[in-house]
C-alpha cells in the first residue's frame, strides 16, 4: 500500500525513531502500524512505547474523594485554551462527582443516567449543553470508581489537571502517617507512570513479548550477535528485570529516598513499622489527558511529506 507522510508522522510519534526509520519500517510491513513498531523496537529504533503513551489530546483529569470512595474522570476539549476555561474546569469537577455516585459499569450506562445536578437531564445532555454554551467539542472520555473495603483511598493531582492518579491502600489502622504515606506514592505514580502494582501483576505474555524483543534487538547488534545462547539469555533476563523495575511501582526508587537507593517497597516496610500495621497497596489508576489520542497537525505532517520527497 502507498505510505503517506500522516503515517509516517504518526509512526514517528508512537516510537521516536527517525523519518527514515519509520517510512522504511512501514514499507516493509505494507503499512501495517503494529508491525512496523515491532520492526522498528528489533532494530533497536524505537523504545518500548504504545499507543496509549501518546499525549496529544486536550482536556483535564480531575479526582474527587469521599470516605473511602474515589472517582477520577478525564473530559477531553479541543484546544488548551477551552482547558483552561473555569466553566469547563467546573464542568469536569461535576463530571467526577456524577461518577463518584455512579454504578455505571462503562461509559454507555454512565452517559444515560440522570444528571446529579439536573435530575430532567442525561450526562449526555449535560455534555450536549456545555459543548453549546463552550461552542467546541467536549469528550467525557473515560472515568472509574474505586471503593476501599479495608483501608483508604487517597488522591494527587498533577499540572493543574494534566495528571490525576487514585492509590487504594490496605491497612487495619488508617492514621495521618498512612494516608500521607499513600499520598507520596501518588506522586511517585503520576511522576514515574508505572504499569503494575508488583511484578506479580505482569502478565506472562507480556513478558515472553519482550524477552522476544530484546533477542531480536541483541541478534540484530553486530557486537553481541555472535555471542553463545546461555550469554544471550542472561542478557535478556538481566534487561527485563531491569524494565519491570521500572514499571512495577514497588520496584522503582522512591523519589523521595534520600539515598537515592531506597524502593517503593521499602519505604511502605518503613511506613508500617512505624505505624505498627501493614501498610500495602491494592492498586492505583492514573490518568494523563489525552493518553493515546492525537491531535490534528497538518502543518507537522507536510513538513515530514516534504522531508520525505512525497
């Protein structure tokens, strides 16, 4: 199939390879979008990046706590400046609050119900008016409600929206030293967005997806290809466990640590000896506005069309 140059833009912001990269990865998988970003990790062009990592969209996240409930919602705008905008602000603030009250079990139900600030309306017409009153489009793209049964949920809110994160923590005896410990951990989680609670949670697929990767990348590498198998296994073993130490949160460094050195785990060890209870966490969500969507740039993309000579 013909490349086009929005293909090779949008190949070039999922993995951060280069122009020529990407048009050659592209071509050699006849513009398959997944394939050439398999092409392109095996040669060692481009980082293990998705989709989802993408930031591209406009809105805001916002968190609304009560007892030991927690919602977080994302609305998408079209442009920074409607995101800046108190009304929307205020919208999506009533947005998190109508989740926060909701059984909805996806977005279809959610956008159904009554209107808690308007029972005669839907969420959807609620959004039908405001994108009126704003005069642009408006996207209640995503929320998610988490209850705590045996501890606490606390919340952190990064940029002014831009990041919004829920940490559930379990714990017998919920004091200040916890909540402000989970609250830390929200932070860590909104500045180093890991994927997992624990390398338990990884999936196996996962991990036997990327073992074949970095196999690939070290084949592909004239100065490690001629190495023995058992080398190359270590090396592979050796470079995920240094990925899920970067995204299972309890492996990663506590940027707090004054050491430096200090982990997510053994900071939560030193919380609960402290408090003389358990302190652990069930789970977190995160949410950066605008993960994997992607904003038009038609300027952008005739720039990489005339780079590319197409």
């Amino acid at each position: 199939m013909a490349i086009t140059a929005a293909m090779v833009k949008e190949l070039r912001e999922m993995t951060g390879a280069g122009m020529m990269d990407c048009k050659k990865a592209l071509n050699e998988t006849d513009g398959n979008m997944d394939e050439a970003v398999e092409f392109l990790r095996k040669n060692g062009q481009a980082k293990a990046e998705k989709k989802a990592g993408r930031i591209a969209a406009e809105g805001l996240c916002s968190v609304v706590v009560e007892g030991n409930t927690a919602a977080i919602v994302e609305v998408n705008s079209e442009t920074d400046f409607v995101a800046k905008n108190a009304d929307f602000k205020a919208f999506v603030d009533e947005v998190a609050t109508q989740a926060l009250s909701s059984n909805a079990a996806d977005m279809d139900a959610f956008m159904a119900e009554a209107w808690k600030a308007d029972a005669s309306k839907s969420v959807k017409d609620a959004l039908t008016d405001k994108v009126a009153v704003i005069g642009e489009n408006l996207t209640i793209r995503r929320f998610q409600k988490v209850v705590a049964e045996n501890g606490a949920v606390v919340s952190y809110v990064h940029g002014g929206g831009r990041i919004g994160v829920i940490v559930e923590v379990a714990c017998d005896a919920v004091n200040n030293q916890v909540t402000e410990a989970a609250t830390n951990v929200a932070m860590q989680i909104a500045a180093l967005n890991p994927k997992y609670v624990s390398d338990a949670d990884v999936d196996q697929d996962y991990i036997n997806h990327e073992k074949e990767i970095l196999l690939a990348q070290i084949n592909n590498d004239p100065k490690e290809a001629s190495k023995p198998d058992k080398v190359k296994e270590g090396m592979v073993t050796g470079r995920i466990k240094k990925e899920l130490k970067e995204i299972c949160l309890l492996d990663q460094v506590y940027v707090k640590a004054e050491d430096g050195k200090q982990s997510v785990a053994a900071y939560l060890d030193q919380v609960s000896k402290a408090c003389g209870a358990t302190v652990a966490i069930k789970q977190f969500i995160r949410f950066e506005t605008g993960e994997g969507l992607e904003k038009k740039n038609e300027d952008f993309a005739a720039e990489v069309a005339k780079q590319m000579g197409m």
